[in-house]
C-alpha cells in the first residue's frame, strides 16, 4: 500500500486534461467576494475609507500617493516642487493612476481598488496550485488563506506597494506554469511566457526584487542548454521562450529606464537603492544591537556618519559606496549580521520590539507561525520532484535570501513573497491532512481485522 499522500509526478495525465468549470469559477467568485468584504471592513473599521494616507502607519504611502496624484494631473512623475524624481519605484503610483484619472483626487476609490486588487490575488493563486501541485483542493486551500491571511489583508489598508506587487508577482508565476504546461505546442508556450515577462516587468516597476531573480534563473536556463547540447537535440525552443520572455519584460520595464535616462541621467528603477544597502550595512550597526539585521534610516547615517550631499541621484551614489565600503572592511561583522538578517526573515516574534501596533504585528506573526510549519512540509516535494514548478519556487526562494542577506531581513520582505510562501503552505496543510486521514483509516482497518 502507497504511504505518500500525494505523488505529482504520477498526475502529469492528469494536468494535460484539467478543466476550470463552473464550479471553479463559483467558488473564486464567493472567495473574491469574501476577501473583498473583509479588507473594506477593516479599512473602514482601522482606517477610514475615505481617510488620507497616514505616515505614521507607512511613511512609503506618503510619496507613492502623491506621485499618483500628480500624475493624474498632468504633472508627471514629479516631486511638488516639480522636479523629476524616481525615489520610489513607479508602479504602486500607476495602479492608482487609473482610479484618480476617472475619480479624481478620491481617496475612498483608490481604497476600494487597492481592496478590490488584494482580494483578486486569491484567482492566480488558485490556478497555480491546481496545476502546479496537479490538484485543485490545494488551490482551493491556497485561495483561502491569501483571501484571509491577516498579513495580505493589512497591506491593502494603507497606499503600500505590497499590494500591487503580489498581484504581478502571482500572475507572473501562474502565466509561467500555465505555459511550461502547454505540452509542445511552441506557440501557446511562448504566449504564456511572453505574458509572465510583462507581469514580472510590473511586479518590478512596483518593487525591484525580482530582478535579483534572473542571475539565478540565467544559471539554471544554462544547464538546460547544458543538457540539449549534450543529448544533441536543438536548444532552439529554449532560446525562442528565453527571448520571448525578456523582450516582454523589457518593453514594460524599458519606458521607465529610459526617462530616467533622460530625466535624471542614470539608467535606473529607483534611486533608493543604495540608501537601503548602507542603511542595513553600517557603523553605527556594530553597537546597535536592536537593529542588527534590519536598517537604520540613512537621514540618521547622514547625521552621524558621513552627510550626504547632492541631488538624490548623487546621494543614492554616495550611500551605495559606503555601503560597500563599509561591508569589504567588516566581513566577519557582516557574516554576524547576515545570520541575524536571515533571523529577522523567518523566525516568528523576531523583530516584535520594532513596531508600535503590537496587536497588527501579532496577527502577522501568529499567521506566519502556522504557515512556516506548514510550508515545510512541502520541503520533500520542493527537493525530490523535477517538476517545473517546483524549479520556480526555489528559484524564487533563492531570490528572497539572497535579497536578505545583500540587504536586510523584515516581515515585509517575506509577505511580498506570499505568491511562493502561500502555495508551498497551502501543499503543505494538504499533506498533513492527507497523512492524517490515511493513518485514521490504517487503524481503523486494524481494529476490524
């Protein structure tokens, strides 16, 4: 008799031939609908609906807010003294453009949007488990938790990128496994890659992280060729699917790049990025104990450290090399620190002395703390199974770590990777359960014999 509960490489059959039917779609429907109601009950409830972005809630709202606002109003992506800024990355601001071009300046529709935004994340993360894990009860359960996680739920109060970039993110992971599902068929593969290259250029625009993603992914796409030349068959369709997916990601990415180009000198997505590498790798870390891990803002470094001058391009230059500076002197400090990064990344309650909403950071962490657990139940899957799916997600957790260890560890860092975090979880609770019960009715059929 078989022990596992589940072997996917036994269903591929099975995903070739899978339907979304009706009852599908009801039951994304009733879960959308409820997810919707409990993230505008809670912004009514905690916030206020029409209420204005709170710096004391997420100072980041402040500027992603204005930024749409401005926008809309003809004055591009500028600061209010009218010059061209790329401080934040630009596409929290472009969710919200659409709304306050058609609205207007209504804080009450932009909350209702972003609501409307965390609460449809729940569909790619359906359709991904179904046919990743090749069983649509484990997209069922994903679909739940992402509809009631405490942690996805919050985000959507307030003007915050995490938001929209799960949605990208989800739909760039679920347009990949629907295309690396397409059999043969080059030309539906290539659609769907093609599709997950613009999602992933709109998670980007949103947060850059993902970027950190594609050295890795290089280096995977590499051995594939690896294998075909040495089996001697054509790497064509791998190059073909490789050129797809870049192109799509560059024509969304590439506008972007360019006005920074032209409008600020230098080819970037933010200028803030070398504000958050010194900000979690610097001095006044080594007697800070606190924030070991974490960061300290770089207006503090500027104070007490080294001041930084210049316009924000100059000052993001400045910040990066002392940075670096500052890490290539201290590796054994820095070793200390990445181990205490990673900390800050996956231990639950490790950074409870940081924020003052004791109860919101409670309920993040309670939530964290059953799906940890349950996401390493699915360690064997992750290990054992060639499975492209599975090649996705470590792909992308190798991403989350590396990112934490170059800058710092938060709560935040891993919410945003709830498109990897959530299914791994969801797969995780449906191996237990299935354990479980297999084992119910092993004893049950000892007792009758």
């Amino acid at each position: 008799m078989r022990t596992e509960c589940i072997d996917v490489e036994m269903k591929k059959d099975l995903v070739k031939g899978m339907r979304f039917g009706v009852r599908d779609v009801v039951f994304l429907i009733v879960v959308v609908v409820i997810a919707f109601a409990v993230r505008v009950g809670l912004t009514q409830q905690f916030v206020g609906l029409g209420a204005e972005p709170d710096a004391g809630a997420q100072p980041d709202q402040l500027d992603y807010e204005m930024f749409a606002w401005r926008m809309a109003s003809g004055d591009g992506y500028t600061l209010e003294d009218g010059r061209a800024s790329a401080r934040r990355s630009p596409g929290t601001s472009l969710t919200l453009l659409p709304v306050y071009w058609v609205m207007g300046h209504d804080y009450g529709a932009a909350r209702l949007w972003l609501s409307l935004l965390s609460a449809l994340t729940v569909v790619p993360m359906f359709v991904t488990c179904a046919i990743g894990f090749k069983e649509k009860l484990v997209g069922g359960i994903a679909a739940l938790m992402m509809g009631l996680l405490p942690t996805h739920a919050y985000y959507a109060l307030h003007y915050v990128s995490e938001t929209p970039f799960v949605l990208y993110f989800a739909m760039a992971v679920c347009c990949a496994v629907v295309g690396l599902r397409e059999g043969n068929v080059l030309k539906k593969k290539a659609f769907w890659i093609g599709l997950a290259g613009v999602f992933v250029g709109m998670a980007i625009l949103t947060r850059g992280v993902l970027l950190f993603a594609y050295p890795i992914l290089a280096l995977y796409v590499l051995y594939l060729v690896y294998l075909k030349v040495r089996n001697k068959k054509s790497i064509a369709s791998i190059c073909l699917l490789a050129a797809v997916h870049l192109g799509c990601l560059s024509v969304v990415i590439g506008p972007w790049v360019v006005r920074n180009v032209v409008a600020l000198g230098k080819p970037a997505l933010a200028t803030n990025v070398g504000h958050t590498l010194w900000g979690a790798n610097n001095r006044l870390l080594i007697d800070d104990e606190v924030n070991q891990g974490g960061w300290i803002a770089t207006s503090v470094l500027s104070a007490k450290v080294k001041k930084l001058e210049g316009n924000e391009v100059e000052t993001d230059k400045q910040a990066l090399n002392n940075a670096l500076e500052f890490i290539f002197a201290n590796p054994v400090f820095i070793g200390e620190l990445c181990v205490k990064k990673v900390g800050a990344l996956v231990v639950p309650f490790y950074t409870w002395h940081e924020p003052e909403n004791k109860m919101a950071m409670l309920m993040f962490e309670l939530g964290w703390l059953v799906m940890l657990p349950l996401g390493l139940l699915s360690i064997r899957w992750l290990v054992v199974s060639r499975d492209p799916y599975a090649v996705i997600c470590l792909v992308l957790l190798l991403t989350l770590l590396w990112t934490t260890l170059f800058f710092y560890g938060s709560p935040r860092f891993r919410d945003s990777f709830l498109p990897v975090t959530v299914p791994l979880a969801a797969y995780g609770f449906y191996v237990l359960v299935g354990g479980l019960m297999k084992k119910t009715f092993r004893s049950a059929e000892a007792r009758g014999a």
